[in-house]
C-alpha cells in the first residue's frame, strides 16, 4: 500500500478505512487515558549481544509528569568478571567488585517500576532486551522511546532521531558526563521540566505505529534521511522508520507502509 503527500492521502478510500477513518480501539482509550508517572531508565552494559553480554548497570529516576519533578532515584553496579565497553562507560570490572547492596539496589528498582505507569528510555530497542535475562526479571510494562516515538519537531535545531547530547543541549542543559545510567536519566528528566505539553507530548508517542518504506530515489535519499528514515535498517535495502497514521501524512514525499 502506497503513501503519498497528504492531498494523495486524501484520495486513498482503502487507506482511510484502515488507520483514518477507523481508528483502532487504543487511539479511543488514549484520549481519556492520564500518564501520573513514568520511570526513566538506562543501562550500561559490558557489549552490545544480550545472549554473552551483561548489564554492568542500572540507572532509573521516577518521575512526576504533571508537576515535572524527580519523585525518586535509583543507580547501581552488577558484579561482572569483565567489561569490554570499559572505553565506552569507564566502568572497570574491578570496580564492580567491591562489595554494595546491589541486590537491594535492585528490588528498589522493581518497587519504582511497579508505581509507574510507563518506561521510558532512549533507544528502547536496546534497553529493553536486557530485562528477562540473568539477572534482570521481564518488565511488564509499556516502553517510551524518547528517541523513536517522541516527536521533537517542535525543537527546529533537532535531527529527527537525536543523541541525548543533542536533546540536552537544545534545550539549553549542560551536558558534562555522558555513559553512565544515571547521567543519561538526568538529562531526559532535565528535557522533560522544560516540556510545556509533557503530558500531551507522552500520550502521543503511545499512539500506534507502523513501519515504513520511504519511496525515493538515489538523488532525494536525503529527504527520507532527514525525516528520520534508516538506509538497511530494519529493513534491508531501504530507508524505513515507524511511524503514527499522522506522521506518516504529513511526510514530504511518498511512503508505503509495511506492516
């Protein structure tokens, strides 16, 4: 199925009965639905394979949508025999060695995920696959990617897909630690209390989305790029993104949705 710019939007009869003119069952619910609490969380890991690697630690900051506060906070070290992203996260094995109540740490990380109503996190693709493995139990709860399923447009001087460098600085928060749970979460509470629409901003990114396959050609590439779209990933051979029904009508040239 083929997405155009919204005029062709408007003339597509099959695509509007299928995500415009009947919206799905969670769109409804997300209208009267409130978000009270969500909890930022980041990991630092030892690679980047969950089925060798290890969660080296754990940062989570609980906090309060509609008074933009910080309620809690946790940070924490597992004890690992290595780390080969030392040079990335600076945090040596030996360290994580000495002895602390991590385990303590941990069930105070649960209580917090308990009382929240979402996760978020940014890049949850990597986050999240962590948790139901070794030592970490499965989160039974929903995920906001802060880099995938906010929309920034509203910040002009951002890239669609931004680092949490470039999210902080563009909201005028100074970055000085980057590669530590707990710093990562500080930054994107630091964004949020500087958020007008917080609440309306979160309900959005809950909305639905879909893949999909930006129709350019070799000379346009950069359209799709700027738009947020990746060449080969996920799908190979193709500049492709998720996208809300929304999103993807007021793209600048042409989609086909995917899934």
């Amino acid at each position: 199925m083929e997405l155009s710019n919204k005029k062709e939007l408007n003339q597509l009869d099959i695509l509007q009965d299928q995500v415009i003119s009947y919206p799905s069952e969670e769109s409804f619910a997300n209208q009267d639905r409130k978000i009270e609490k969500i909890l930022i969380l980041d990991t630092e890991t030892t690679g980047l394979d969950e089925n060798k690697d290890e969660v080296i630690e754990i940062g989570g900051i609980l906090f309060d949508v509609s008074f933009k506060c910080v309620l809690s906070q946790v940070s924490f070290l597992f004890p690992v025999n290595n780390n080969e992203a030392e040079h990335v996260n600076c945090i040596s094995a030996e360290v994580t060695n000495i002895s602390q109540p991590w385990q303590e740490g941990l069930n105070f990380f649960l209580k917090l995920v308990d009382c929240s109503d979402f996760i978020v996190a940014h890049n949850v693709e990597f986050d999240k696959k962590w948790f139901g493995k070794g030592r970490l139990p499965k989160l039974n709860k929903k995920w906001i990617c802060s880099l995938e399923d906010i929309n920034w447009s509203f910040q002009k001087s951002l890239k669609t897909r931004p680092s949490v460098t470039d999210l902080a600085l563009s909201f005028s928060i100074p970055v000085w630690n980057l590669h530590r749970a707990l710093s990562d979460c500080f930054y994107i509470s630091e964004v949020f209390k500087k958020c007008d629409n917080l609440e309306e901003l979160l309900l959005k990114a809950t909305e639905p989305r879909f893949l999909y396959k930006a129709l350019v050609s070799y000379e346009d590439r950069s359209l799709a790029k700027n738009a947020g779209f990746r060449w080969n990933s996920p799908v190979q051979g193709a500049w492709s993104r998720k996208l809300t029904t929304d999103e993807a009508k007021n793209l600048d040239f042409r989609v086909e949705i995917l899934n």
